[in-house]
C-alpha cells in the first residue's frame, strides 16, 4: 500500500492550544474525536478484510492533512502501520522524519518523527522529544513518549521515567493515557489524577469520554484503602445512575461498560441479572451478550477439578460445546465466535471425521482473512491436519507460508535497539523454541507426505550443537529422532526418542480427562512399528532414578529479581508486610478475575489456604493483578474464596518491566529470600501436597541466606 505524503504545515504551537478547550491539546478536538468514533469504529473494521482496510488509513490521512496540529490521527496511524503492516513502517518513518528536517520548529512535526523512531533509532527519537518539548513546553505528549522509553529497555532510568509522567500528567491531569506507567507511579501522583478525572468526567456528556469511568473506577479502587471501598461502591452507583439518565444511545460495547459498573457498585446479584436479560433482549448479537451467557455457563456448569475424571470431563466438553453452537449461532458481532471458535473447539478431537474436520479448518483460514497475515495462524492449520493425518501435501504449504512471515518478524524484532540483555535473551529463546516447533511440523509432514527432501533445507540447524538451555533439549532430540525415523534410520531415531524423554523437565500429567504425553505416544509408535513388546518397552522408556527427582521441579525456575519489601493492605483491611513474616515460609499466588487459568488453579489454592491457614510456620497470599479492583470482592464472595488478597497490580507492574504472566507462584524462605516460582497452571494432580512440600523444604535447606529482612 502506498503513503500518500501530507506536508506538516508549520503552525504556532498557540494555535494549538487555543483550537481545544482541553490544555494543550491533551484530548483531540470535538471534530476529530466524532471522526475518529464514528468512522473507525471497532465493530465495522472487524467484517473488513484486512487487505479491504484502508478506509483506515484514508480516515487518518484525512484527518491529518485537515488537521495537522492533532496528534490523535498521527498515533494511531503509526500504531496501526507498525502493528499490522510492519512492511511498510519504514516507508512510514521516512515520511515524518522529512517532514520534522523540514519543519524544525513545529513541535507536532518532532514529535510525531519521535513516535515513529523509537525501537529503531531510539536516541533520535529521545532528541527529538526532547526538542519538541523544548519548543513547546506545555505540549505534554513528548513527556509522556519519553516516560514510556526510560520506563524499560536497555536505556530503563525509572527515575527520569517518573519525572516525564509527572510533567505529563501536570499538563494533562485528567488523561486516561499512559495507564501503565502511572500504574509503576506512587499513590500521590494517581490519586491527583483520579481526582482530575472524576471532575471532567462529572461535566461530559459524550458517550466515548463517558466510558473512561471504567478507568476512574480502577484507579480509586487502587488508591483508597479497603475501608473506604464500600463508601466508592456507593459513589458508583451514583455514577451509574447519572450515566443512565443522560440518554446515550446504548449498543453492546455501552452495556458492557454499564454491567462492569454496576459489578463493582454492590448491586445485588438480582439486580445485575436483571440488567444483564436487558443486555441479552436488547443485544443478542454483541460481545456483551457472549460474556454473559460464558459466564453463566460456568457458573451452572463448572470445570471439573479432578483431571483424571474422563467421564466428567467427556460430559463438561459435550454440555460446552452444546453451549458453543448456540453461542455462535447468535453472537454473531463476535469475531472469535464467527471465525475460530469452532476449529480451536474440536482441534483435538480424535472422533472428527475428515470431512467435518477439513469444512472446520476451511472456515478458520478464511476467518484469517480478516487479520494481518500471521505465522501462527499458518502453523496451527499445519498442526491440525499433521495430528488427524490428513492432507500432509497442504500441511507442508501452510508450513512454506508461515515460515517466512516468521522469519520477517524474527528480523524486525531483532532490530529494537532499546532490547535490553534481558530482553534480548529472552527473544532468542523464542527464536529457537520457534525453529525448533517449525522443524518438527516440517519433518512429519514430509513424513506423511512422502516427501523427504523437504527438510533438506533445516538438516544442518536441527542436527547442529545441543542448545545450552536445558529447556529446550528435550525438543532437540525429539526432532533428531524425527528427522532420523524420516531417513528411515529408525535404531537412531529410538535412541532420540530416549534421550527426549530423559531431558524433559516437567512431569506427564492428565489434563481434561485425558493423559497429555504426545512425546510418548510418538516414541511408543515407532517401538511398536520395530516389533517391540510392551514388557520392553517399560523397560526401555523408564526414566533413570534421578530423572524422577528432577521432574518435581516440573516448572520451577529460581528468580533473577529481589522480591520487594512490600507492605499492602489485604481486601479486608489486614495490612501484611514482608519484614513481619520472618520465620515463615510464604507462598504467594499472582492470579486476576479474569485469567482463566487463574480460576482453574484458584480451587486448589483456597484448599491450600484452609489446610495450612491455622499453622505458625507457613503463610499463604495472594497478588491480585485486577486493573478493575472493584470486581475482586464480589468474585470472592461469589466463589466462596477465603484466602488473603492483596491488591498489587502497581507492586508487580513495577517489577516486571515488559509486563508479566499469571497465573505465577512465588516461594518466600523464612529469612525472606525468593527462593522459587512457577508460571502457569500445569493441573498437577498432587497441586496442594507439592505446595506444602515446596514450602516446607526451603525451611529446611541449608542454603537460606539473608533477604530482604
């Protein structure tokens, strides 16, 4: 797609203060923000094909060229292009550096070429920041750009990163921008902000400004103390009723906003069913319907907690996907439903015949259409027809599509230059678990196929040095075995197999009824297919000894951070911190409202909690990661869930640079020390009992030092 090129007029930055009521232009004017509602709205763009979006662009461009002292239209042109056409990014980028060469006294024009520069040539970006501020002192956006670069990144300088959000939020102090780093800020700096907000809010009437009380909501919860919840309940409520009398006109997205509200009021279950069968007759089709009826399926229909209960879980899965039909029969505004539920819903079901299995997959990759070309999309069509062994000749066609999307992506993320070591590092490892994925769907559709020189090209990476990571070992001589039963070398490739097996780091568990073990159902069939007997083969695949103690640290990992002093005040009212918790062993669960991972593991960790809650050596809590505080002690009482929880979104938002993944456990050793944590839900079947070992062994090992006490 070509750029038009729009030359920045050079205006005088008091023009643009002057052209919006809101100080210097931090929110866009009432003309570009109807146009930006009404003509880019979410709903419409989602039935484009993305190769039919380019109203998008001509919105945007239309807007710059008609207001060139807007920054709006800019942002979100450069978000889009660099998120969904990165090929033509650089195109992008040198068109507003030109644009700020020439005009280098316009403030928007700097800033603008700064936006678009960072990650690729971030210290011209940091100077022409810089410069646009220094033209235009009030012109609060370069602070805020500024604050997201030194917030992370191998230039991370938290201090001059606070120092920018204040001067943004000092010039701007109403803005709903910058969420997440003012989530990394003190409580002062939020609660001033929260207060500016509310006063604005209180005199809009417009429907899109209206809906950033959801945000208001979030950042009172977060910054008043328990003990003042139920008096902020009472304040939304009288929010809500104001919101519901000014007369917008609802549609789903306005009812999802309203029910979220009223969630967190303290409205009574029976008045927000009732606003919810309003949302459900009125909005059948919309996003807000889905979250509902979800929702109340698992309520009435709970996951089982017992992994292994096939019988269970084969009744769970049949009244889902009952549920699922219905769902996608009606929720028709719902692009997950209408495009890929379907497949991702029977994926690995072994029942499928091939003629429904192949109308589902058809349907996924042209639901496809409506996104930027990915590699994954390409890679989870491959898989499918690799699993259920259908059409391999096409399984190898979707792999040659995706590799070079991925290869691309691979490229531009090697060329952030504000990676930090850290980040660096971590890109590589996902570099590699990718080649390492790519290589072994590319061998057993060769396989299948019968076409072996396929893999000609991989040979030299997948038979080339073990990597040093022991995670990802096992999958080295996992695809060696692949590659060896392919060239019919069937001795070497058991041998492969064997040492896949043995460099595996977690242990096989059952997951939804069934045994997940896909390494060992691979290695069994080629024993089979040699002649080998079941005797044998126990023998054969038995771990050695102390391969069964290595696989209890399953998913463990040791920290490479400090855990902070904190000291937070629970839902309750408790304040708990770390210095008073000397001596105790302390597991600390990170989980979220609406992790569904979370909420299978949560169960378990509230049976933790009740079988250790009495005892003076131990201690559980929780991390609650809700932006929407206001919805966790409603989900707590409607669960029946009794353990502690602490809010500490801005606690482990200040930890994690780059973001974080919950659900997460972290083990505290009595002297304070972070000692253990684990990522994910792996649905052990022993979950409590390896808890309570976990903690209890750093209480006896040797190898406490001193921690944060």
């Amino acid at each position: 797609m070509r750029f038009s090129i729009c030359v920045l007029a050079t205006i005088s930055f008091a023009s643009l203060c002057l052209a919006d009521s809101s100080p210097c232009g931090c929110e866009p004017r009432t003309e570009v923000r109807d146009a930006l509602r009404d003509r880019l709205k979410p709903v419409d763009l989602n039935q484009l094909k993305f190769t039919d979006q380019a109203a998008r662009h001509e919105v945007l461009e239309g807007l710059i060229a008609r207001y060139p002292d807007e920054v709006e239209p800019y942002r979100r042109l450069i978000n889009f292009v660099r998120n969904m056409e990165p090929d033509q990014f650089p195109a992008l980028q040198d068109r507003f550096k030109q644009q700020a060469a020439q005009h280098p006294g316009n403030p928007v024009a700097l800033y603008v070429a700064g936006v678009a520069l960072q990650g690729t040539d971030t210290d011209e970006s940091i100077r022409l920041l810089n410069a646009s501020s220094a033209k235009a002192p009030g012109f609060a956006w370069p602070s805020l750009q500024l604050a997201e670069i030194y917030a992370s990144g191998k230039r991370i300088d938290k201090q001059k990163s606070a120092e920018y959000l204040q001067s943004f939020f000092s010039a701007c102090p109403g803005s709903t921008e910058g969420q997440w780093y003012l989530n990394k800020a003190g409580t002062e700096l939020q609660t001033s902000v929260a207060r500016a907000l509310r006063t604005r809010l209180e005199k809009a009437t417009d429907r899109e400004t209206l809906m950033e009380y959801e945000t208001l909501w979030g950042l009172e919860f977060r910054t008043r103390p328990p003990q003042q919840h139920a008096e902020l309940r009472e304040q939304i409520a009288r929010d809500l009723k104001r919101l519901e009398s000014l007369g917008v006109k609802p549609d789903g997205e306005w009812m999802q906003f309203l029910r979220t509200g009223y969630k967190q009021s303290g409205a009574s279950p029976a008045e927000i069913t009732a606003f919810e069968d309003r949302t459900l007759r009125d909005f059948p089709a919309s996003q807000a319907a889905y979250n509902i009826l979800w929702d109340r399926f698992k309520k009435a229909r709970p996951e089982p907690t017992d992994q292994k209960d096939t019988v269970r879980w084969k009744a769970y899965d049949e009244a889902y996907r009952e549920a699922l039909k219905g769902w996608i029969r009606d929720c028709t505004e719902v692009p997950f439903l209408s495009r890929s539920a379907w497949f991702y819903e029977i994926y690995d079901d072994d029942s499928l015949s091939e003629k429904e299995g192949l109308a589902a997959l058809d349907h996924y990759l042209k639901g496809t259409e409506y996104s930027p070309p990915a590699p994954s999309s390409y890679m989870n069509a491959a898989e499918f027809l690799i699993e259920h062994k259908w059409q391999p000749k096409r399984a190898l066609d979707l792999l040659h599509k995706a590799e070079p999307l991925r290869e691309a992506q691979i490229k531009r993320e090697s060329q952030d230059d504000n990676l930090s070591k850290e980040d660096a590092e971590d890109a590589a490892k996902s570099e590699t678990y990718y080649r390492q994925q790519y290589a072994g769907l590319l061998i057993r559709a060769a396989r299948q196929a019968g076409k072996p020189a396929e893999v000609q090209p991989l040979r030299a990476s997948i038979e080339g040095p073990l990597p040093a990571d022991v995670k990802q070992q096992s999958g080295y001589w996992l695809n060696r075995a692949r590659l060896a039963a392919l060239d019919n070398r069937k001795a070497d490739a058991l041998t492969y197999f064997q040492l896949a097996l043995q460099t595996r780091i977690a242990p096989v568990n059952y997951w939804r009824g069934k045994l997940d073990d896909p390494l060992t159902d691979e290695a069994r069939a080629l024993w089979k297919e040699m002649g080998g007997t079941e005797l044998a083969w126990a023998t054969w695949s038995k771990p050695p000894a102390a391969k069964a103690e290595e696989l209890k640290e399953g998913r463990w990992e040791k920290p490479t951070k400090m855990i902070p002093a904190f000291e937070i005040t629970d839902l309750s009212g408790k304040t708990w911190k770390l210095a008073t918790l000397e001596g105790k062993s302390l597991l600390i669960n990170l989980w979220a409202t609406w992790c569904g991972p979370c909420n299978e593991e949560l169960p378990h960790l509230e049976e933790l909690y009740k079988k250790v809650k009495d005892r003076s050596d131990v201690q559980i809590l929780s991390f609650n990661m809700d932006s929407d505080l206001g919805l966790v002690e409603p989900f707590m009482k409607e669960k029946g869930f009794t353990f502690p929880v602490l809010p500490a979104f801005s606690l482990v938002t200040n930890l994690f640079d780059n973001g974080w993944a919950i659900p997460q456990n972290w083990i505290v050793d009595p002297q304070g020390k972070w000692r253990w944590t684990q990522i994910g839900f792996g649905a052990e079947p022993d979950w409590v009992d390896q808890m309570i070992q976990r903690m209890e062994s750093v209480r006896k090992s040797e190898a406490n030092s001193p921690g944060a006490f």
